[in-house]
C-alpha cells in the first residue's frame, strides 16, 4: 500500500463561538452562551480574514507543492475556512464527517469551572482517567477521535496513493494528526498539548522522506503575520479537559 507523500492540517478560523467561549472561561462562567449547536458555528470577521490569508499562502506554492485532494470537517466554521482559501485555486474539496470535532457530550457548552460544579463526579473521572482515555457521556475520547482519523488515513493510502492531501478541520484534529504521522505515545502527545495552543488559521504539516512522515511545520502562523492578520489561539466553543 502506497503511502501518502504530504499531509497537512489546517485548524478552522477563528469561530464566532471562540472569543465567546474564552470569555467565560475567563469570566468565572459556568456555561457557554452560544446560541447554534457546535457544528453550525461560523466564522468571525477575523476568521474570515485568516482563511483568506491561508488561501494566499496555498497560491503562493508552487504548483507541484500544491495539495491534490483536499477535505474539510463538515462543521460550518472548517468548511467555510476551506472554501475561502481554496476560492480560485481549482482544488477539489471533499467534507468528511471523520474529521468532525470532538464530541463532548454532557460537557458541551460547560467550562472547565462548570464542569468542577455541576458534575464533579464526572470532573473527578476524567482527571482519573487523563485526556486521553476519558470519555464523557455521550461524547468522545481522543481516542475515539483516533479510530476515525486513522479510518480516514486507510482510506486515503487505497484511495490516493502517493498524494497530497490537506485537512480542514479543528484543534484537536491538528494534535491527533501529529500523534498518528510521527507515531506519539500517549506521553509524548500530552507534552505537545500541554506545551502549545494551536492557532486558528495555522498549518501543521508532514512530508514522507525515507519511508516515513516527518515534521515540516507544526502550528505555524508565519503566513497570518505576513498579511498582517491577527493570529489567535482561543480555544474551541466548548470545554475540553484539561
């Protein structure tokens, strides 16, 4: 089975949903009050602004360094952070539920100060069983998220051989993709989320070299600041565990 020659990843714009999000975490807020459900939330103004800068730097690529194959999250704020950098590159865009954001359950909508008052029980588990492995109700854990990516990678090696693909998709999609192409253990995974907010607009990427994929660019937002776009690193509109 022929391996894939790139991988890249792109994490949405900034969503309307994320200034909200931090300011109640901030707040000292127990809930989020964001009106849509998660996978309708869209981009901000500056989310707009970051898709077009990621769209810039898609053209200035040579053509041969250019994605073949790209494929979004099918939440509104991935999709639209694809569809407008890839507005006049000709690109084919496929929407793949795999690379949805992670389900939270009976978290969705709390902060982490939400969390610790109206379910301890489940505050006091997830701090037992780790990032990882914890799954609330009714939602996912990482390593659910990781059964669905690595669906998706299979299918991309049959499907696309030897191609260059690019994901539109969301924070953690972006940590998972590292822990999946450079072959992380769970301790090496957490060292990277703990050390790094991933940046909305940013782009993580990997090139195959001597059988393997090996790091290119990890969380890199250099194109942003070169368009004079404000990076940001607000976290998604709901409460992850920490």
């Amino acid at each position: 089975m022929q391996e894939l020659r790139w991988l890249g990843v792109v994490r949405h714009g900034q969503s309307t949903g994320n200034p909200i999000a931090q300011e109640a975490e901030a707040g000292g807020l127990e809930a989020i009050d964001i009106p849509e459900r998660d996978a309708d939330v869209p981009l901000s103004d500056l989310g707009r602004e970051q898709a077009a800068a990621v769209g810039r730097w898609l053209g200035r690529l040579d053509a041969h360094e250019r994605p073949d194959l790209v494929i979004a999250s099918p939440y509104l704020r991935a999709r639209q952070t694809a569809e407008i950098a890839l507005a006049s590159l000709g690109v084919p865009l496929v929407v793949d539920e795999r690379l949805r954001d992670r389900e939270l359950g009976v978290l969705d909508l709390l902060t982490s100060y939400g969390v610790d008052v109206r379910l301890p029980d489940e505050s006091a588990r997830r701090a037992r069983l780790g990032k990882f492995y914890y799954r609330p109700p009714g939602g996912e854990s990482w390593t659910d998220v990781l059964l669905r990516l690595r669906s998706l990678m299979v299918q991309l090696r049959l499907e696309h051989p030897g191609g260059r693909v690019l994901w539109f998709a969301h924070e953690a999609t972006v940590l998972l993709a590292r822990y999946l192409a450079e072959g992380l253990d769970e301790a090496g995974l957490m060292t990277v989320a703990r050390s790094v907010r991933i940046a909305n607009g940013s782009v993580s990427s990997w090139r195959r070299g001597r059988g393997v994929l090996r790091p290119e660019l990890f969380n890199e937002v250099a194109h942003l600041e070169r368009e004079q776009v404000v990076p940001t690193t607000q976290e998604d509109v709901r409460a992850e565990a920490t």
